[in-house]
C-alpha cells in the first residue's frame, strides 16, 4: 500500500466493524465495557485499618504498644507545647492592649496603705473620732481613729512625693456588723472628705483602691496584683504605709514571699496609740510567728482568720488581673515560691 495522502475529496473512512467484543458463535457484537470509577467508602477503609491494627497488635503485641504509647505521648507533649505557646502569646497581646488604653500606664510605683478599719458613720466629718469606725475590742483605745488617719496622710503624702506613684487603699469588707463596706472605701472616702491633705491636684486622680484583702499578706499581693490591673505592668518600687510593730512582718516576711527584691521596697511605719502598744506587740509577735509557719496564710489558724473576715462570701477576682503570678496565687507551701516571677 503506498503512503500516498488522501485529498479532501476523498470519501470518508467508515468502521467497518464495529468497536466492542464480537461472540463468535452469535456473530454478535457486544459493546465495550465502561471501567467502573472506584468509590472511596469510609467505612471500608476504616475495616480495612482496623483489620491491619488486628493484625500487628497480634503479631507484636508488646512493640504494638509500646508504638501506641509513645505516639500518645508525643501528641500530648506538642498539644501542651502550643497551648502554653498560645496562653504567653494571649497574655502580652493583653498586656499591650492594656499599656496602649489604661490611663494608669505611665506610673511606676505603688504606695500601698493597708486598711484596718471600716467607716460607719453617715458623716465623714468626725472622721478622728472613734465612734465612727468599727472597731474590735483590740482597737478600742483613745486615740486609735487618729491612727487611720495618719496612715492615710502618709500615703497620700508619700504619693504626692512620687509623681510616677499609683495610691491604693488596701482591704476589703472584713466586718459583718459593719456592713458591706470595705475598709478601702472607708480609706479613700475620708481622704477625699479631708481635701487629700492639700495633694488632691496632685493625688487624687491616681488615688484608687483593692477591696478583697483579707489579711497583710494579701494586702501585700492583691495590691501588686491591682496594680497591674491598672497599670498594665508590676511595680518598680514598693512603699507600704502600716503601723511600725508591723515593719518586720511586711518588709521581710511579706516581701520575702512573694521574692520582691529588698532595695526596691521601702516602709512607712506609724504608732499605735500609748495605751494598745504592749498587747499590740504580743498580738504581733503570735501573728508573725504563725506567717513563719505558713508563709502565703493558706492553712491552719491563718486561713480560717481569713474566711471569717469574708462575711460577705465576695469572689476574689484575682489572679485574672495578673497572669504572669497566678502560680504564686495558687502555691501553699512553707519553702520559698519555686517559680519565676515578673521582679525577678
């Protein structure tokens, strides 16, 4: 045949048998198969992986195991791995928001007056006056409203020394009989009823308060905790405003506990009134000597002083305003927080 082309006029090419299988005997033609599509059923596959677990497991039980286990592992390490990764990342995008929003964010120390009282009296006038403040009967000394007042005065003042200082009051609603009033309200309502003490310009706007505290140690740690509430981050400096027979509870015992360092923390002592010094010292000596023995007062007499002094049953919103510490909220051991700490 020669390879001449056909030209366009050429009669066009017909089949002259048909596509498809012929039957011999019939001289039929049967048309040709279409390939069936191969359908993807879940439920096979998954037959088919339990069948091929079934049978490794059966061939070696003890590597089988052994596999799956340490595959377990390595899934939860990677898990535990991105949620703590996520949980930091959470924190600083918080801690930024609140640097870029908070109008506190630009101070840098606390001065902190430790509440010991609540206020009753309608009028804040007779503020000095000791029938205006409830009192248990340890307190009831001539004199002893003169004592609140001057706390507050050193705080304020020592505010208004520090222009980049945030004031808080200190204490929460410790008294049944009293009502639900805490003792920081009651601190902050007479500074303003006493003109901040000629620093209202400089002071009241950065004069705030922690209502929740129940005891020093917490006056100490919830105010730290506040601050960052507010400020967005932890303080440089620490300035406690308290009675002098309370310095070594503060300034060592307290501190020591949460690891402030020593030379950022400073102390503000006042005197009790002349006739409350001697069993005030007692009564100090019993507290200092149980805080040596349960150092964050989770347990025993410490705890349970803490609990009466919550008549109201008030949540503690902290540590949610301080992630970075809620490990030292939640530790309750008499050996040194084992943890980092944003100070540290």
């Amino acid at each position: 045949m020669s390879g001449r082309s056909f030209s366009p006029n050429s009669p066009k090419s017909f089949n002259a048998y048909p596509s498809g299988e012929c039957d011999v005997e019939s001289l039929t033609f049967k048309k040709a198969r279409k390939p069936k599509k191969s359908e993807l059923r879940p439920a096979q596959m998954i037959k088919f992986f339990a069948n091929r677990i079934q049978y490794y497991y059966k061939l070696h039980p003890f590597l089988f195991l052994f596999l799956s286990l340490s595959f377990g592992v390595a899934v939860l390490v990677i898990l535990s791995f991105y949620e703590s990764r996520f949980q930091i990342m959470s924190n600083f995008r918080n801690a930024d928001v609140g640097l870029e929003s908070n109008p506190f964010s630009k101070l840098k120390n606390l001065v902190m007056v430790a509440g010991h009282s609540v206020y009753t009296s309608s009028s804040y006038g007779k503020a000095d006056d000791e029938g205006s403040w409830f009192l248990e009967s340890y307190q009831k000394h001539p004199g002893q409203a003169a004592t609140f007042l001057t706390h507050i005065q050193e705080g304020v003042e020592a505010a208004a020394k520090d222009e980049d200082a945030l004031l808080l009051f200190s204490g929460g609603e410790t008294r049944k009989d009293a009502g639900p009033r805490s003792e920081a309200q009651s601190y902050w309502f007479v500074a303003e009823s006493k003109g901040w003490f000629g620093e209202k310009q400089k002071v009241r706007w950065r004069a705030l308060t922690e209502e929740h505290a129940r005891d020093s140690f917490e006056n100490l740690l919830f105010s730290v905790c506040r601050f960052r509430e507010l400020t967005g981050t932890y303080p440089q400096n620490i300035t406690v405003v308290s009675y002098d027979f309370k310095e070594e509870r503060f300034a060592n015992l307290h501190r020591s506990t949460i690891g402030f360092p020593e030379s950022r923390f400073s102390y503000v002592g006042t005197p009790t009134t002349a006739t409350a010094v001697e069993a005030a010292k007692r009564g100090e000596a019993m507290v200092k000597s149980q805080f040596q023995e349960d150092p964050h007062g989770c347990l025993g007499s410490l705890y349970r002083k803490k609990l009466g002094r919550d008549p109201f049953h008030r949540s503690i919103p902290y540590p949610h305003g301080c992630p970075e510490i809620k490990g030292l909220f939640r530790y309750c051991g008499t050996a040194p927080y084992p943890g980092t700490l944003p100070w540290s």
